[in-house]
C-alpha cells in the first residue's frame, strides 16, 4: 500500500495553498483564509509564520476596522516589491520586458517596438537582457527575482523550452530561453512558452475566464494561436505543441498559410488578410494592432469595404469557434490580441455561424468574451507561469535563490 503524505509534505502543500491564495485574490485575513482554505486558525497562523519569516508575505492590522468586537484579524498580504518575476514578450511587431511582483503587480516595465521580418538573435537578445538588467538595478537590496519566463509566438517544445517554429517570426531550433538565463546571471531559468497558452493562463486565472475551468483563449498576433484550460489545466499535449488551433483547416483550398497548409484559421482571419479584404496593404506607417483597429473603426464609421472585410473573416472565425465548441465543449471563448478587435466587429457574424454550424447541446451554455487583460494577456501570463514554482514550494524555493552561490550578477 502507498503511504499516505508525511507532515512535512502536508505543510509544503499548505503553504503553497495559502500563498496562492493571497497571490490571485489579493490580502485576506486570517480568517478569510482559514474559512476559504478550510484549515483551522491555529494552522493559519502557523502558516503565515513560516512564510512571514520567508519574507514571502506580511501580516498587518486591516486599513479598514470590521464591524465585528474584539480583537480584529490579522490581514496577510503578498510581498509584491520584494519577491518578483521577470515576464517577457517577444511579439511580431514589439517586445516587452515587465519586473511583476508576487502578487500580480506590474511594477515596471519596458517595451520597445521592432521590425517586421527576419531579426538577429543575437539583437534579440541583447535587447532583452538591456531592458531587464535596467528593470532588476531599480529593486530593492532584499528583492529577489524567483522565476522569469518568456512568450513567443510559435511552437516550443515543453521538455527543454526550445523554439522549434515561429513562422511569422522566421526562427526555428532557437535556444532563446537559455542564452537569457546565463546572459541575466539570476540563478533562475527562463522558460519559453507559446504566448497563446500563456494568454490562457492569464485569462483563467486573472481576466475573462475567472471560476472557469473549461475554455479556449484564441490569441491574434499576425497569425492566430490558442490556449485549451480543459478541467483547470492547460492542454499541452505530448510534446507541449497542444493548441495550434491557428492551423485547424476551416477552409480546404483556401489561402496559403505561413505553414504550408491552404485554408488555416490563421490564414483565413489573420491580419494580412483582413487588410487585404479592406483594401489596406500593410505600410511602415500603419502595421499590427493599429492597422487592424484602424479598419474596425472605419467599420464603425460605416466603410463598407471595411464592414465587408469584417464579415468575411468574422465567417471564418466563426467556423473555428464552432469546430472547437464542437470538440472541447467549452463554457467559454476569449478573444485576445488582434482577434479582441476583429471579434469587437465581427460579433454578429461570429454568433451567427456558431448558431448554425456548432451541435446545440455544446454551443447551448458557451460564453464569448474579449481578454479582460487587454494588451498585458500574454505578458501577465508569462509573469503567472515564472511564479509557478515558487507557489508550488514556498520557503525552499526561496532559501535555495537565497543561498550565497546564487548572488546575482548586476
């Protein structure tokens, strides 16, 4: 028989537990937590001990007196200046670099637009270690950095976060999160994901999708990517390539996606072509997620080249909706990136086609929702997996960040 967990493995549990807790929701007291966390207040207290002695947290008298006689409970708030995470976004047309702190606070940040096309790695990544070397001088002596990851538009293999294609991005077989690591000196590694999964990280645990364990984030960057959080996880897949949805074929014969294929997602909706339905060829001076608005304002305006170009690839995205509601059985759908625009125009369209071309019974109770996250979804995503480990095993991830050997370098 399997023995059961031992004391110390429950405590572990429970401090992650209750770290995570005041991580997402925000300051609780102690009561708050023992009621939500279903631990009486003798643990609670102990608990917090532990992780106030980490310097992972604070306990203060609350801002606002309850109602309540007697002695009022202790509130227990994330260190947010002192224990952060460094998230980057690497984008078609941007990148961006944040400090997050525990917490979800987005102390500083940094971004910079870049060119289209081809790009030097080794640019890349002097770029993006400028920006967070810039970020980490302004934190406090005490602060400790316990996580960083990055998120890129294209496909990463989960074992050893390798870039393996990024077709709008001309990359592949890209150790980009390595190099980082070693170039920052932080004693963290950098993981490298798909944006479009960590948009849906962000979105279940911090935007739109909030209390709901099933949905799909379609993100738009240029092209189009998805995240799965099927029963509260993401679906990664064997290799970690799960949720490509932006070449699911909706269109056999249609227009050539950058993968090779005819009629994807992402060829069918993506922004080239809704500029090229609207009569608007990309130009230096108008690309990306002002190019695309720029057309649902003139849709808004009454342009009806505009609407027009709206209609036909809000059909198709109409279509995907309806081949995944049909697979995944989703209670929700959110709309990121360039998509949250293209949805804001093509919603009527969209609904229309998903009335008629999705089975009644999964289509019945699913939601469509633009990213509540807005622009910062794929960023605070990436910020939420850096936590990950640190929220799994409080105090000894941050002894081991902590110890001499790990001194960063500046």
């Amino acid at each position: 028989m399997k023995a059961g967990p031992s004391q110390e493995e429950i405590r572990r549990h429970n401090l992650g537990t209750l770290l995570r807790f005041v991580h997402l929701r925000g300051p609780a007291s102690r009561a708050t937590l023992a009621e939500s966390l279903g631990l009486n207040r003798s643990t609670i207290m102990a608990l917090t001990a532990d992780l106030t002695a980490a310097g992972l947290v604070r306990e203060e008298l609350p801002r606002r007196p309850g109602r309540r006689a007697g002695r009022p409970s202790l509130v227990v708030r994330p260190e947010s200046t002192r224990v952060y995470v460094l998230a980057f976004e690497v984008g078609v047309d941007r990148l961006g670099v944040a400090r997050v702190g525990l917490g979800g606070t987005i102390l500083e940040r940094r971004e910079a637009p870049r060119a289209r096309g081809p790009f030097d790695p080794g640019e890349l990544l002097g770029a993006l270690v400028a920006a967070a070397r810039s970020l980490t001088r302004k934190a406090g002596r005490d602060a400790v950095c316990v996580g960083a990851a990055l998120a890129f538009p294209g496909t990463v293999r989960r074992a050893d976060h390798q870039i393996m294609f990024g077709p709008n991005l001309d990359v592949g077989d890209l150790a980009l999160g390595e190099a980082l690591s070693r170039r920052l000196g932080l004693g963290v590694p950098v993981s490298v994901c798909n944006d479009a999964n960590l948009g849906a990280l962000a979105e279940h645990e911090r935007g739109a999708g909030v209390g709901c364990d099933d949905l799909i984030y379609l993100h738009g960057d240029v092209g189009v990517g998805g995240g799965i959080i099927v029963g509260g996880r993401l679906l990664g897949g064997h290799e970690g390539y799960g949720g490509e949805v932006g070449h699911m074929m909706v269109n056999p014969g249609g227009r050539v996606c950058g993968c090779g294929s005819r009629g994807c997602l992402e060829a069918e909706v993506g922004e080239r072509t809704l500029l090229e339905h609207a009569g608007r060829r990309e130009s230096p001076d108008l690309v990306g997620r002002d190019a695309v608005r720029a057309v649902v304002d003139a849709a808004d305006r009454g342009d009806i080249v505009a609407r027009d170009a709206l209609h036909r690839v809000g059909t198709w995205l109409g279509w995907g909706v309806a081949n995944l509601v049909n697979v995944f059985n989703p209670g929700l759908v959110v709309f990121g990136g360039t998509l949250r625009d293209i949805y804001l125009g093509a919603a009527a369209q969209v609904r229309s086609v998903l009335a008629t071309g999705a089975m009644a019974a999964p289509r019945e109770n699913v939601r469509l929702r633009t990213a509540a996250l807005g622009d910062d979804t794929t960023l605070v995503g990436a910020a939420e997996f850096a936590f990950a480990e640190v929220l799994a095993d409080p105090v000894q991830v941050l002894a081991r960040l902590r110890a001499p050997e790990d001194t960063p370098v500046s």
